[in-house]
C-alpha cells in the first residue's frame, strides 16, 4: 500500500492537492490528527480497495500538531512505506489567498502574524520532505501535471477533454489550452425575448446553433479538434482545456460548448462540458 502524507503552509493548496490525488484514484483524508496516521494506515492496509492513500495533515490539529514527526517514526516501526509531500507558496501570495478568502489564519488573527508562526513551525518538516511544490504560480491544471510527474502516477492513457465557455469582459480563461473567440456569430443579446435566457436555453441555443455560419464554424472546430486531441495524448498530455469565449459567457459561447462537446463525445472522447460565467451575468 502507498501512503502519502501531504503537509505544508497555510494556503499553499494542500486540499486542492488532495482533490486532484483522489481523482486520481487515491483514497483522500484531510485534516487528519498526527496521532491517527498509525492507525488510519492499519485500517487502509486491511481494507481490499485502498490501495493507494493520501492524507493532509497541517497545523490546523492545533496543539496535536506537535506529534507529527513522531507519527511518522511510528509509521516506519509498523512497517508502512509513506513519502511526504511539502506545499510551499511565497508569503504574498499565501497572504493575498486568505485576504480572499476572507478566511482567518489557524494559528493568529493576524495572517501575517500566522504565517510567521507556521513558517517557524514547518521548517524541519520541509527539510524531511520527499517532494516540495511551490503553488505560487500554478494553475489547478498545472498542479495536477505536477503531482502526475512527480509521483509517478500512471495515467490510463486517455486524454479528458474540458470544454468551458467564458465571457471576455470577465476575463481570458487563464488554463485554456485552446481558444476559440465565437465573438463573430450573431449576438441573442440583441433580441428582445432572449436577452434574458441563456444558451443552455432552446431557444436561445436554436438561434445560435441554426445559423449556417455556426454551422460551418461547429463543422471546422470538430474537424482541427479530432485532428489535434489524438496528437496531444500522443505526447502525453492527460487534460485539454478548450474555452469557448463570447462577450458576456451567457448566450453564444454557452450553446456552442454545450453543441461541440455533444459532438465530440457522440465520436466517443472523454468530454466534460462546464460553464465559468454563465450564472455571473
């Protein structure tokens, strides 16, 4: 059984990690108290189906915290293989991430403060660490390709392809591997009675999609798609984020997403269709 023991600084993505680790097929426990590390790995290593875990275990056990290192050692006296992860980011970005969130720190009022603390706290832990990710400049795409390379994780050699329609007044979509500016078809927003009713609505979706131009524009877009995701698995990638951009994300970039992944997924790819901004309008 592989164990894998995910700590780190406040803020630097240790739950996003988690996320990405159990969707790839690791059983996933966050906050775990240092003291039960021995024994959730005894339960894992009875169970038939938890062959790979991972757990986050951080400063927010509080004074339990103390007893991490010792955990550990009575981890390797069990016998159990475990390897230690480190998420790092840099003191602003950290601080910018809870100022966002609105979130206080585990171990202050004060982030800065906190951040002091657990960096005193956490600098033996990193130094015992097996793997270190800085966060600081990483999409979730990005962390997730990370952790792929630098565990060791087989991939079931299918690519999934992640179409995402946006708005460009809110914004490029940052991780889009591929961009398609669907800005040039004739805009619902200027009919009265759809003005209000997204893509995802027939209506608006048989205005778009019934144009001869969008149909030229869906046959074009399938046709470089089905030439280029076979060679980007070819090289290894494992996601493809395609974004599918209008002015706002509620009318033509919507319908459009929702038609070519509806497309690509009836030619039998892994498709997921999802919408960034159609409920900010």
């Amino acid at each position: 059984m592989e164990i894998l023991v995910i700590t780190g600084m406040s803020g630097a993505g240790k739950s996003k990690a988690l996320n990405q680790l159990e969707d790839l097929g690791y059983f996933a426990m966050d906050n775990l108290p240092p003291q039960l590390i021995p024994k959730f790995a005894e339960i894992a290593s009875a169970s038939n189906y938890m062959n790979k875990v991972c757990v986050v275990v951080d400063v927010r056990s509080g004074e339990f915290f103390q007893d991490f290192s010792k955990s550990l050692k009575e981890l390797r006296k069990l016998n159990f293989k475990y390897r230690l992860l480190f998420l790092d980011a840099a003191e602003d970005v950290i601080i910018n991430r809870y100022k966002e969130l609105r979130r206080p720190h585990p171990l202050s009022k004060s982030i800065v403060s906190g951040y002091k603390k657990e960096l005193e706290l956490m600098e033996d832990i990193k130094k015992s660490a097996d793997y270190i990710i800085d966060t600081s400049d990483l999409t979730d795409k990005q962390l997730r390709e990370k952790l792929i390379t630098m565990l060791g994780i087989e991939s079931d050699g299918e690519i999934k392809v992640s179409i995402c329609s946006f708005g460009f007044k809110k914004g490029i979509l940052l991780d889009g591997d591929l961009i398609f500016d669907v800005r040039f078809l004739p805009n619902p927003y200027y009919i009265e009675e759809l003005k209000h009713l997204n893509g995802e609505n027939k209506k608006t979706k048989d205005y778009v999609i019934n144009k001869e131009v969008t149909q030229k524009f869906l046959e074009k877009s399938v046709d470089i798609l089905n030439f280029l995701i076979p060679n980007y698995a070819k090289e290894g990638k494992s996601i493809l984020v395609v974004g599918i951009g209008c002015t706002g994300g509620f009318h033509r970039s919507v319908a459009i997403a929702n038609e070519l992944g509806k497309r690509l997924k009836e030619m039998g790819y892994n498709i997921s269709v999802s919408h960034r901004d159609v409920n900010r309008n």
